[in-house]
C-alpha cells in the first residue's frame, strides 16, 4: 500500500511505499514521524475473512495521518497531467488551424480528448481521507465514492477547528 500525504508539520507532500508493514511513517525534510495507529490495517484473505497480518490484502480502516475513519475511492488521475494535455492539443490545433488544415485540426482534438479518456480509465484507483486529503494506492476495504455531504462536514469540522485555534480556545470535541 502506498500513502501519498501533505506532512502536519512542514506542509511538504511525502509518498511511502509499503505502508501496511510500517509502524511510522517519517517526512524526509523534516523528519516529523507519524505514528501508524495500531488497528488501523485489516488483513483479509481471498474470501474477505480476517487472517493473520502481513497473509492476505491489506484493508484500510481509517486515516493513518489523521484520525478520520472516512475515506472516498477515486481515480489516482493527476489533473495537472490531464489538463496540461488538453491545453497541448489545443495550442497545437490553433496553429492547424491557422494554417487551414482542417482535417489535422479536428484530428489533434479528438485524439489528446482520446488520451484522457483512455489515461483516465488505466490509472488505479486510490482511497482519499476526506479531512486530511491522505491517498492510499493499493488499499482495499470500504470502497465509496465521493459524497458531498461528508465532504461538507469534515470542511466544517475543519474551519471551526481554524476558528478555535485562532481565538486561543481548546477545540470542542463535538
Ligand atoms: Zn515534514
Ligand atoms: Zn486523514
């Protein structure tokens, strides 16, 4: 399993491999170390019974960064990847197109369009923490799609958390 996260100490995004055999995970820059809290990896065998650790598929329970148990399943498709080929094409075309030349025009269109598509539907998916953002590539366990009223909760959470810290106040634990 591989964690891709934003470190709470200095803000620097940290990809670990092999995470379900860990008991921490440390920033390179650094070097903050995040404990991985125990119970937080579940292992299944081919019929989803729990098996030993370390002898099946490794299922992830909760954040390991944060304490959220909430988590969403989404494509690990990088948008700036997607966009940044999408913007090619379209720079290509407008010099086609300025050209007169109809048929590569449309051509350059289509096929980076047919890029993303096809891009999209290889990347693997990957499980995000919708508090902290964490992503887990290779996680199995609850696989839910993006909700937004969740989405909207944990923002909430967030900002009243924000909204303590700057009056000075302990957050409440509602
Ligand atoms: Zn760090
Ligand atoms: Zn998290």
């Amino acid at each position: 399993m591989r964690i891709t996260y934003a470190c709470p100490s200095c803000g620097s995004t940290v990809a670990v491999e092999g995470v379900e055999s860990a008991a921490a995970i440390a920033c390179p820059r650094c070097a903050a170390a995040v404990d991985v809290p125990a119970g937080a990896i579940a292992w299944a065998g081919p019929g989803g019974e729990p098996v030993g650790p370390g002898a099946g598929e490794p299922r992830l329970r909760r954040c390991l960064v944060c304490p959220c148990t909430e988590l969403f399943t989404r494509k690990d498709f990088p948008q700036r990847l997607g966009v940044g080929i999408v913007v090619a094409g379209f720079a290509a075309s407008c010099v086609t197109w300025a050209w007169r030349l109809l048929v590569p025009t449309f051509a350059i269109l289509f096929g980076t369009a047919l890029i993303d598509v096809v891009l999209y539907l290889l990347m693997p998916e990957c499980q995000t923490c919708y508090r902290c953002g964490a992503r887990y590539r290779g996680a199995g366990g609850q696989q839910e799609g993006f909700d937004l009223e969740t989405h909207e909760k944990h923002r909430q959470q967030r900002l009243r958390l924000a909204e303590h810290a700057a009056a000075g106040r302990p957050p409440s634990p509602t």
